[in-house]
C-alpha cells in the first residue's frame, strides 16, 4: 500500500486541537511514535523481524539513529518521550512552562530558529502573537506537530533508500 502523508492528519489536528494536556501528551506521542516506527520500518531489510523486538518508544527512536535519523532530531523526540512518561503520572497532568522550554531547548538552534519562525509567518501575522507568547500547552502542541511533521517528510524523502 502507498504511503499517504495525510491519512491521519485530520484525526492528528483533531486530537490536539482539542485535547488536554494528557490527551495531547500521550496521543501525540503516540502518533510520533507511529511516524518513527513506519520510517524504521521502510529503511530496513525485513521489518517483519523488528516484531520480534519489542521495542519502545526509546528503542524505536534508537534504531532509526542507527538507521541514520540525525541526532539534532533524535534530542527533541526523547525529550518529548520524557515528558509523556511525566505526565502520564501526575494527576495534576499539564505541560509545565519548564517542559514546554525543555522540549523548545531539545531542538537544535537552527531547527528551533526554523519551527518558532514557520509559526510566526503562519499565524502570527494575524494574531501578533509570537511563539515565545503562546501558553506553554499551545508552544508543546506547535512542537509535537512539527516532530510529526519532520518524520513524514523524512519518511517522504527516503522512501525506498536507507537514512544514511
């Protein structure tokens, strides 16, 4: 079957657009997750023998670095790893202003000069808000969606090709 980069896009946009943290924590990662897995997936031999492993989020994400996944992204998904598995126990569940800057911090300079930039050409003409204003919960949703982002676009660009 084809790959569709927008198969889930509805659902995704959905999801957090209207989710609380919890929810957009851990269904967000969830749908990351899912995009790292399928990327690992197309760039090996014989992904049925990846079944065998039963890996999780931090082994998938370790095995597409070994397939060649830059590292300068691999930082901002294990920080949002981190982050799930906090709140996932609390009961007082919401993205903290110092996650949000974690997660923000995790991304290379030039990778966060890119997402707080694409964000203020999008949306923030119209709204004058610049990314660093937003609530801590919207700057966590901006960069769940953008990690997504960034593992279609490499799945897209390495179809059929090993990552490195």
């Amino acid at each position: 079957m084809a790959f569709d980069p927008q198969a889930d896009d509805k659902e995704f946009f959905a999801l957090l657009g209207s989710a609380d943290a919890l929810s957009a924590a851990i269904r967000g990662t969830l749908y990351v997750e899912e995009q790292l897995r399928e990327l690992v997936r197309e760039n090996v031999a014989y992904p049925e023998a990846l079944k065998r492993l039963e890996l999780d989020y931090g082994g998938w994400l370790q095995l597409a670095v070994a397939l060649g996944l830059n590292e300068d992204m691999a930082r901002p998904m294990r920080t949002l790893g981190t982050i799930r598995n906090a709140l996932a126990h609390r009961l007082d569940a919401d993205v903290s202003e110092q996650e949000a800057n974690n997660l923000y911090k995790a991304f290379a300079a030039d990778d966060a000069a890119r997402l707080r930039d694409a964000y203020e050409r999008t949306f923030g003409s119209d709204t004058k808000v610049r990314f660093a204003m937003l609530p801590a919960f919207d700057r966590f949703v901006v960069m769940v969606a953008s990690l997504r982002g960034i593992l279609i676009v490499a799945r897209i660009r390495h179809a059929g090709r090993s990552l490195g």
